[in-house]
C-alpha cells in the first residue's frame, strides 16, 4: 500500500520538475524516433505507451497524493491498483522485448521500482525508476539516430537536395513544384529577385524578364545560359520525366562559371587560330608558285652556265682551222642535257628532312614510318612525291595530320601518304599529280590515288636489283 510521506512546497516542486523533465526527454525522444519502421509497429507502440504511463505514475504520487492527503481524502487502494497494472505490464513487455536491444533489463528495473511494495524508500524508488528510463533513452539515442541518417524520408531528401550545389526543381505537368532545393531558391533570387511557386512561370519569366545591367542571357533550346554581374555563370536545362506513364518536369541550375570562361578563351584561341589559317593557307597558295618560280631559275640558271661552258669550248674548237673531228661535238651536246637532269643538291634524305621540318614548323603533325630506299635514285623520286604529297594535302586538303608509311619489300618499295583533308570527289590532276605518275612509269613504277576519305598518294616501285 502506497506510504503516506508529505514534503514541503519545494521539496514537492523539485519531485513534479524531475518527473515532468523525463516525461518531456521521452515524448521528443519518441518523435524524433517515430520515422523509423520499428516504431511504426503495434507491439513497439504498447511498449512506448507502457513507458508514457510508468512516467506518469511518479508525477501523480508527487501530487494527487499527496494533495489527497492534505485534505483528508486518501483512496490508497485506487492508486495502488493503477501502480500495480502499470508497472506489470510494463515487466510483461520488458519480458516479451528483453533480446530486441531495447533498454528491457533497466525498463524491468524501473517497472520495481515503481512497485507499491517499494515505497519504502519514498522518494528515491521513484527518482530512481525515472532515472533508469532517462539512462535508457540515453542508451538508445545514438542507435536512433544512426537508424535515422540510414533511413529514406521525405526529410532525409529534401535534407539531401540542400546539399547539393546544383539547383534542382521538380514539378507537376500542371506547373506546381513538389520539391525544390535551397540552391534553386538562391538563384531565384539572384537573377529574379522572386521565388517561384510554378515551374511553367519561373520558366517562362526566364525567357522573357528584362535584363537589367551586368547581366546577359543566351538562349540554347531548352537551356538558357546567364552571366551574372558578379562574374558567374549559371546554366538552367529543362527537362520533361517519363515514368510508368507519368509525367513531371525537371528543372536544373548548374554553375558553369569555370567552363563558360574555358569557352571564352577557347574561342578566342579559334579566332587567332582562323586568323593564322588563313594566312597560312595562303601563303601555301603561293607556295606551289614559289616553288616553280625557284625551280626554273635554278634550271635557268644551270643552263646557262652549262651552256656558256659549252659554247665557249665550240668556239675555241671552230676557230681552230685544223680542227676536222666534227664527230666529237656530239658528247659534248649529250653531256649537256645530262648535266641538267643530274641532282646537283643535297642529299635526298637531306632534302626530305628539310621538307619535314618546313611543315613541321607550321604545325601540320607529319607522322613518318619507315625510311627512304637505298638507292639513290628511288630516293630522290621519294622526295619529288613526298614533297608534292605534302604541298597538296595541306593547300588543297586543309589536312593537318599527313602520315608518310615507307614499306621495302623483296619485289618493291611501297610509298604511301595519307592525309586527314576534305579529299575530292572528282579528281583533276594537275601538273604535280601527272608529273609523278610520268616520272614513276619512266623507272616501271606505278601511281595510285584515293580520294575518300582524305586523300591518299601510294606509289610502287621495283625492287633492289
């Protein structure tokens, strides 16, 4: 039966603060904990209400009777029967849940302790029944809130979508926003100066509000870019979700203020570039008649003074009277035209190396394979080809990677240029083209020519013997 005990007024509001504070702590531990599955089911429920009701027995002990005791009004047998039924059925649940990891050995101490046959050690039985349901909330709090950071909800998304630096937007096909992020709300602000409540109007006012000063607006499809006064870019996309028939828009904000600045450079970078091209191209233009022009006043100028030697020997000849061997004129006339088809510069692969580098150095990527024949003049007819291969392919292909394969076979030697240029679809051969092919067939070699994709130059030649 519950023992008669009085306590002063302050001694009697310190008991009530202590019961009230741990009924508090465990009605928020409660909802913080209530997201959770576990909490969600029937046979928890009991247990949770089970504890509600055994901390509610010491604040009514505290007060109601003591408060019946003052006025002479003590239903002992009443409060005895509810301390009873309470605190069993808080033992029978702390036995049903003893091996679920949920506080029962202290839950089972508290329910004792709150036994009537207790009151002998009024007040501390009920100060320490609520201590132990305090110890075992602050047993079970890190458990909770480790389940909670695991577990999916409609909190534990919009707390996800916070984080994130990309402004998200979904919504309705109506127009109305299910779920917008803090990232997207700050650039509503910062270009709008508004925060949206329908996505077909947040969008449509990004088409068409007015721009104020510092800031630009460049429009791709269902993308518009914004260059900000602060000197960010931003990048809204608009997308429409398909999903088991449904249908939802999705709208994303993204800072591209590093790639906008890339792009920048980049397309400054292409109209120094466009400007080089051009100058290159031509120059390249007047590279074939340079070439020619140089040709022929090497070839003029041998003439001339191979012809001057000869001429000068056939006067000296002539004016000798005595002179009668007209016959031995003759060498002299051949030896002429030898000396004028004879290569009197460098060495063919001192040449080709020449070439090499000239067009290296105007960045044109010459990928070179294998190495010229040994013999002299297949050598020097490599070069001829190779330079007009390479003259034809950056000034009529605008190519810029040429690879140059030279392959030596037993039977023959196979040159093959290719190029990554426009190519042609119908092939005119100029000068140059049937210039090799003359050349090649003169020595039995043969000149084949591709014209897609690139243009491709392969030449054949006999072989070592």
């Amino acid at each position: 039966m519950t023992v008669l005990f009085t306590y002063a007024p302050s001694t009697l509001m310190l008991l009530i603060m202590v019961s009230v504070i741990v009924f508090v702590v465990n009605c928020f531990f409660l909802q913080a904990a209530l997201p959770l599955q576990e909490y969600r089911l029937t046979s928890r429920r009991v247990l949770e209400i089970a504890v509600i009701f055994l901390l509610v027995m010491p604040f009514t002990v505290f007060v109601t009777v003591n408060r019946a005791i003052a006025i002479d009004l003590v239903l002992f047998s009443v409060y005895d029967s509810a301390r009873n039924v309470v605190s069993i059925a808080c033992l029978i649940q702390c036995v049903y849940w003893w091996r679920r990891n949920v506080g029962a050995p202290w839950l089972l101490a508290a329910s004792v302790l709150q036994l009537p046959l207790c009151d002998v050690a009024m007040p501390s039985n009920l100060l320490g029944s609520l201590a132990l349901v305090l110890w075992r909330l602050w047993r079970l709090y890190p458990m909770v809130q480790h389940d909670l950071q695991n577990y999916i909800t409609a909190y534990s998304i919009q707390e996800g979508i916070d984080a994130l630096k990309t402004g998200v937007l979904f919504s309705h096909m109506n127009g109305e926003i299910v779920l917008v992020n803090e990232a997207m709300l700050n650039y509503m602000d910062a270009i709008l100066y508004h925060q949206y409540r329908n996505a077909h109007i947040f969008w449509s006012r990004l088409l068409t509000f007015p721009i104020h000063e510092g800031l630009f607006r460049e429009l791709y499809e269902d993308k518009i870019l914004f260059r900000l006064p602060t000197g960010e870019s931003c990048l809204f996309a608009r997308q429409i979700l398909r999903n088991s028939g449904n249908e939802e828009i999705q709208i994303t904000c993204t800072d591209v203020t590093e790639e906008d600045l890339l792009n920048k450079e980049l397309d400054e970078k292409n109209a120094v570039l466009s400007g080089r091209m051009a100058q290159l191209r031509h120059i390249l233009h007047n590279l074939e008649g340079i070439q020619i022009a140089q040709v022929y006043a090497e070839v003029t100028s041998r003439v001339h003074d191979l012809m001057g030697q000869r001429i000068t020997i056939f006067q000296q000849l002539l004016r000798n009277k005595r002179f009668t061997d007209y016959q031995s004129i003759i060498p002299l006339v051949e030896g002429v035209m030898e000396d004028i088809r004879h290569d009197f510069h460098e060495p063919p692969s001192v040449v080709f190396d020449h070439i090499v580098q000239a067009y290296i150095s105007l960045g044109i990527d010459i990928r070179i394979q294998g190495r010229l024949p040994e013999r002299e003049e297949y050598a020097a007819l490599y070069v001829e080809i190779c330079r007009e291969g390479l003259t034809n392919a950056v000034l009529h292909g605008n190519a810029n990677v040429i690879s140059i394969v030279m392959d030596e076979y037993t039977e023959k030697f196979v040159l093959t240029i290719r190029d990554n240029g426009l190519g042609c679809k119908a092939l005119k051969p100029g000068q140059g083209l049937r210039g090799m092919k003359e050349k090649l067939e003169a020595v039995g070699g043969r000149l084949t020519i591709r014209t897609e994709p690139g243009f491709t130059i392969q030449a054949e030649l006999g072989g070592k013997s």
